[in-house]
C-alpha cells in the first residue's frame, strides 16, 4: 500500500472516530430533540433566545459536507455501505426539522395568539413541504449504497421514449 | 472470460462514478446548509462596547453618549426599576423609541404601554433594538413580562432627548417615562 494511501486511510479512519460517531448520534436523536423543543414552546408559549437547533445543523452540515467532498475521507462510504444512505436521510430529517422549530420560535417571540397560530401553520407547512422535496430528492437520487448503486435501473421520468423502457432488461 | 469481465469492469467504474456524483452533491448541500445556518443563527459573541462612556454608562443607568443597540454586559445584574420624567422642548407631536437588551440575550420579554394602553404585543427584547413610535407627551411604560434568567434588563433610547436609560422590571410590573414638553 502506497504510503500516500495508508496516510489517507488514517485520517479517514481518525475522522470517523472523532467527528461521524458523534454527528451519527446526534443525527439520531436531533429530529426527537427537536420535536421536544416544539412541545415545549408551544406549551410554554416563550421562544427561545438562542436556537441550539441550527448550530447544530451548521456543525453536522459542515462534517458531513466535508467528509463526501474530500476524496479521502469518502472511503467511510464506501467501507460501510449504510453509512451514505444513513446520513443522507437524517441530516434531511435533522434539517427540516430544526427548521420548524425556527421557524414556531420566531413566531413566539412576539406574544400574539394569530401571530402564534400563524407561525404554527407555517411550520406544518414548511414539514409537509420539505417532506415532499425531499421524497422527490430520493425518488431522482436515490439514497443507496456503492453496491446498490450498481444494481441500479434508471429512473424514468414522464414523457420518456417508451422503447427505451422496453430496452430494459427484465431482472 | 475477458470479454465478459470488461463490460462488469465498465459497469463499476460507472456505478462508482455516479455514487462519487451523488457524495458530492449531497455533500455541497449539506455545506450550503452550514452557511445557511451559520447566517440565520445568533452571532456568537457580540460587539460589546467596552468605552469610558459604557462603563459611566452601567454606573449612572443614563447615558447620552450611547446609541441605540450599544450591547454593554455579558450577563443581567441587579437593576433597581427605576422611573424618568423628561423634559424638552420638542414640537413634534410624537418621537421614537428603541428597546434592547444590552445585556445576555437571556430570553428576557417586555411590553411598551403608552398612557397605561398597550402599544405592542409583548416581544423578547433582543441586541438589535426594536423601534416604536410614541407620543412626545404623556407617559410611556415599559412593562416587564417573563424573566429569562437574572432579573429583566433593557436600555431604552429616547430620541427626544437622545438619552440612553439601562433600567429593569421586574414581570409584572412597570418604569414610568414621564414625557412634557416645557
């Protein structure tokens, strides 16, 4: 093995242990956590000064960006097929999430009851649309593995030549 | 053998480079994301102001060397309510206000009542002072609401006399700011 390489697994290796066990974790509990933080600013009826919920989504964005956009970090993907699918789906629910609830606690700092009810159905609509994107994000792309990715049929959009579709060998 | 092998070779290389594809797409986004969420996040650390004026400032509670937002301590001390009776000279039927929290931005919620009706809504007084226009005579209250950890502290700027008051309320209760024109 070239030293080069050795180095370059190290790191990524090093990498997984001090930044993606911890960010994996979080990416676990954030969308539960954040569900709490919503329970409580509604039964509570006061926002929140300051909003755990997006730093956190800026500190697991920027070790997950890093670690698919660094060439040798992204040999974690590729050793450990759940890890790409994994990640891609929770930081999605992570995210949208944590924007819910920045956007229930903006409506709360001011205390008015249409304000309130306002900002709520904002927030139910920001999910259910940020849901949707995100099943057409992973119906277009979807999140698979190295080794699924190989088994892949392509996916046809509407209006697609119907001969190509009958090109396709049958599995 | 080798014809079969090539085409599967072919086939990884090309799964390899649509999986390579999709990492770093998902990985631009999840770096948009960190941008997006360091921008709309509070600021870590504000730009206290550390000045002479500041410091006379937290003494004497009254400043008019201070402009509206000047963020002046880390963290909420004891402030006794304190109400103000301005004079001055103005003509103009009403004026602005700015309120603040020149403290920690601790979650502290006040309401603006002018003449004992309310003006706003209460709202949680952050760094960036929030301006209201009010009266330039009569009274304007500020009222505090919730406490969000070591007492409710506010500056209020007054753009009449260009005067900055540090003062606290305590929930429930109000500061008078007596305004008459002479």
């Amino acid at each position: 093995m070239k030293a080069s390489r050795l180095l370059a697994n190290v790191f990524a290796v090093l990498y997984f242990v001090f930044f993606m066990i911890a960010t994996l974790f979080i990416l676990l509990i954030m969308p539960f956590m954040c569900l709490s933080d919503i329970q409580v600013l509604l039964s509570t009826g006061f926002a929140v000064p300051d909003n755990p919920n997006m730093v956190m989504i800026g500190v697991i964005g920027i070790i997950i960006g890093l670690s698919m956009l660094i060439p040798a970090l992204k040999i974690m993907y590729y050793k450990l097929p759940w890890l790409a699918p994994f990640v891609k789906i929770f930081f999605c629910n992570s995210l949208i999430m944590a924007v819910a609830f920045t956007i229930l606690n903006y409506g709360y700092e001011v205390q008015n009851p249409a304000r309130h009810r306002a900002f709520f159905w904002l927030m139910i609509a920001q999910i259910v649309a940020c849901r949707l994107a995100m099943s057409f994000y992973f119906h277009k792309r979807p999140a698979k593995s190295l080794e699924e990715t190989e088994h892949e049929q392509p996916v046809f959009v509407r209006g697609q030549k119907q001969e190509e579709k009958a090109a396709l060998p049958s599995f | 053998m080798e014809a079969e092998e090539k085409p599967r070779f072919l086939a990884d290389q090309e799964s390899r480079k649509k999986f390579n594809k999709r990492l770093n797409e998902f990985g631009g986004f999840a770096l948009a994301a960190f941008f997006a969420a360091m921008f709309f996040s509070p600021s870590g650390s504000p730009n206290y102001d550390v000045s002479d004026a500041a410091k006379r400032a937290l003494e004497d509670r009254v400043s008019t060397a201070l402009s509206a937002g000047a963020v002046l301590a880390a963290s909420d001390d004891t402030v006794q309510p304190v109400d103000y009776t301005i004079r001055h000279q103005s003509q103009d039927e009403s004026t602005r206000i700015w309120v603040w929290d020149y403290a920690a931005e601790d979650g502290d919620y006040v309401q603006v009542l002018v003449n004992g009706t309310s003006l706003t809504e209460p709202f949680m007084i952050k760094h960036k002072p929030r301006a209201f226009t009010v009266p330039a005579t009569g009274d304007v209250q500020i009222r505090g609401i919730r406490d969000g950890g070591g007492g409710i502290t506010y500056a209020v700027h007054f753009e009449l006399n260009g005067t900055t008051y540090l003062n606290g309320a305590p929930p429930g209760e109000d500061n008078t700011y007596t305004l008459i024109r002479e």
